[in-house]
C-alpha cells in the first residue's frame, strides 16, 4: 500500500538538517528573475570571472579524447601530487600524493572530515559568526556545534584563547574558517599555532578550512595551517578548494590533505558517497593549478577594487556600520538600527529585512541570522562594481523607506 503524505516519515539524521540559508535565498531570486523582476543578487558566494581558459581548454580536450570513466576514488594521483607539491613549495608541508585526496567540492571534503572523526555527542569548537554548513554538518554527524563569538570591534579576528576557553573534555574537532565566510575575519600565524598547540595536548583536530586563502586585502598575510604540519602531524587538517580562487564554482572540485589515516577514512566514505570527482574536470584544475595563476592575479585585484567601493557605499548609508573585511569577497554590515529584537530570529530581524529588500528593492543578500549573527546582513562583492553600487543606492533607499514604515 502506498505511503500516505501524513505517514511519511524521514530519519532523525534528515530532520536535524533545513535548507542552506544562501540556497535559499539564491533560489529565491531566480525565481523573481524568471518572473521578469530586475534582480541584483548580492547573495551568492560566486566569482562572476570565467574560469580560467586553460583549465577549459584542458577539459575540453579531455572531452575530447574520451576521458570520461571512472578514476580513482581519491582523484587523478597526478592532481593529488600537484596540491601536495604546492604545499610542500608554500608551506614546508611533508605531505605526499596519499596525504591528498580530491573531493567533489570543499563542502564534501567538509561533510566527509566530519563524518570520519565526529562521533554522538563530540563537541566541534568553532568560532562565529560562521558559514551556514558548519553547525548542520556537525549536527548530521551527531556531533554538538559549540560556536565562540568573536568580536565585530576588530573585523571579527579569529583569536586562539576564547576558542580554548571553550575546550570541554568531549572536544574532539576544532574548525576554523580563515578567511572566514561571512566576516571575513582571519586567524594570525601565532594564534594558529596556540589552537594547534592545544589541540594537540587534548588529542584534538584542527580543521581549517581555507577556501578563501587567496582573498586577503591590505597586506594582510594568510596564515596557512599547512605550515603546522611538521610540527603536528597527525593535528592539522586543511581543506581547500578550485571553486573561489579559479572561479571554478561548477565544476566542484575541493580536496582535504592531512594525516594519512584520516585521508584514507575519508576516502573509505567518499568511495561510497560520491567515488571519484568528475574526471575531466580534474584534468581541467590541474591545468588551473598549473598555469592559471595569471587569471588569479587578474581576479584578486578587481576584488579589491570592489571591496573598497561596496564598503564605501555601505558606509554612505545613515544607521549602516561596515567594517573592511580582512580577507574573502563578503561584506557583513550591522544593521541593528533597523532591527527589531535583533538575535531573536523571527519577526523585525535580519530575516524579514533581507526578504524585505529582496521583494521591495529587487537585491538579494543574506540575513545574518544565518550566520549567527542576527543583527548583520552579508553582501558578496562577486560582481560588477555597477552592479554593487546600483544594488547598495537601492538598498539604502529602502532602508530609509522601512525605517519610516515601522
């Protein structure tokens, strides 16, 4: 007999998880954009660069010659090879071919990291405001997510000491984000070393994702955790990805590197979710990792001009306060002047003005509820600087307009 609508039932695991809030609201404005709405989407961590012409050229060619079976499940070796190399030249990192394995995106490196070292009631310490996956993630697991708010006063910097401080004797993983999505905010090289420091002493993990490594502004030094290798071996875990540095967004392809027991439990789970990435793809990143730097280069500068006039313009808004981020392509304004009971979640905060602007002003972005932190928005700058400044005047004029209204 079949299964009523009323009867259907899902498992504890799928009832713990809601849709990724940037999801949402992307698919939200598409559909406005199919309706014929003039929508600017401030929303989706997206590059608009295309991706780099070699790494297009090499696919396609791969196309071509009919590379389209399956590999290896932890990817092609010699692309493996290549991202232990960069980290070997970059960071003095002593990892090898089977210290790597290629993912399909750095969301899956994410999810299958926290599957292979998160048990029922592990705690995961992460600094917050964080990205919309990391607490579901954990949650999906069994796991418990214990975010540590860092401060806006100083662009939201990752600091070791808060993080510790909440160390708990069921601490299994550590998960920093750096630069961090949605604040931008970084981790110095000292203050990572005291996290892996610690980690190391309570046989803790310190994952770091650094999808954002290359997005740094102002002279500002990305500290990676590939240099802690050496010194703790089997403590640090990277997680990279294609999709931001060579706006390679759809061809999801990311990669975690690390102990070789850790790659290898995570290539026992991927070889049952997703076996390998796509093959020509991953001839295509090898091509990007090889000889895209050029479009890298092109790509940085322009988000640094970009940067400079979304702050500006934000800044030029009565009752908007926005710092410069340090490092990715978002900014994360506080609005709380707009707000009504602001950290509560629901009605007069951060959800229903991002709708509000969406409806009245045609600009997506994202509440900062999503993030944790309610009484912010965050705009990704992964446009046009005539669209970024077109979608900021629209945006602050319907602040004034909903100020007035409530």
């Amino acid at each position: 007999m079949e299964i009523s609508t009323e009867s259907l039932a899902f498992s504890r695991r799928a009832r713990l998880l809601a849709e990724s809030a940037t999801m949402r609201v992307s698919r939200r404005a598409g559909e406005l954009k199919a309706a014929g709405r003039d929508i600017i989407d401030l929303s989706a961590g997206q590059p608009d660069f295309p991706s780099p012409s070699v790494a297009v050229e090499a696919a396609r060619e791969a196309l071509a010659a009919g590379f389209t079976r399956y590999t290896a499940a932890a990817g092609l070796p010699d692309l493996r090879r290549a991202l232990a190399d960069r980290y070997a030249e970059g960071f003095g990192a002593p990892w090898e071919t089977d210290n790597v394995i290629v993912t399909v995106g750095a969301k899956a490196a994410l999810f299958e990291l926290i599957q292979a070292l998160v048990d029922d009631g592990d705690e995961v310490v992460i600094p917050s405001p964080c990205w919309v996956s990391f607490e579901e993630q954990v949650r999906f697991a069994g796991g418990n997510p214990i975010t540590v708010p860092m401060s806006a006063a100083d662009g939201f910097t990752i600091h070791a000491e808060p993080l510790i401080g909440a160390f708990s004797d069921r601490t299994r993983l550590v998960l920093v984000n750096s630069p961090c999505n949605p604040t931008g905010g970084v981790i110095g090289a000292a203050d990572l070393r005291r996290l892996a420091e610690a980690c190391a002493e309570r046989g803790a993990i310190l994952l770091c994702d650094e999808t954002y490594e290359r997005f740094v502004y102002d002279g500002v030094e990305h500290a990676g955790a590939a240099a802690l290798a050496r010194d703790f071996p089997v403590s640090v875990v990277v997680v990279g990805s294609f999709s931001k540095t060579y706006s390679m967004t759809g061809w999801r392809l990311g990669w975690a590197a690390g102990d070789r027991r850790i790659i290898r439990k995570v290539l026992e789970i991927q070889s049952h979710a997703t076996s390998n990435p796509t093959s020509f793809a991953m001839v295509g990143a090898l091509a990007a990792l090889r000889q895209g730097e050029p479009d890298v280069q092109a790509m940085l500068a322009a988000f640094a001009e970009r940067r400079r006039a979304v702050v500006d313009a934000l800044k030029a808004i009565p009752g908007v306060d926005c710092r410069p981020p340090a490092g990715a392509f978002y900014a994360f304004p506080r609005v709380s002047s707009y707000l009504e009971d602001p950290g509560e979640g629901r009605g007069g905060g951060s959800l229903e003005l991002a709708e509000y602007l969406l409806e009245e002003a045609g600009v997506a972005v994202v509440p900062g509820v999503a993030f944790g932190a309610d009484p912010h928005l965050r705009l990704a700058f992964a446009c046009s600087v005539e669209d970024l400044e077109t979608g900021i005047q629209r945006i602050g004029e319907a602040l004034g307009r909903y100020g007035r209204s409530r």
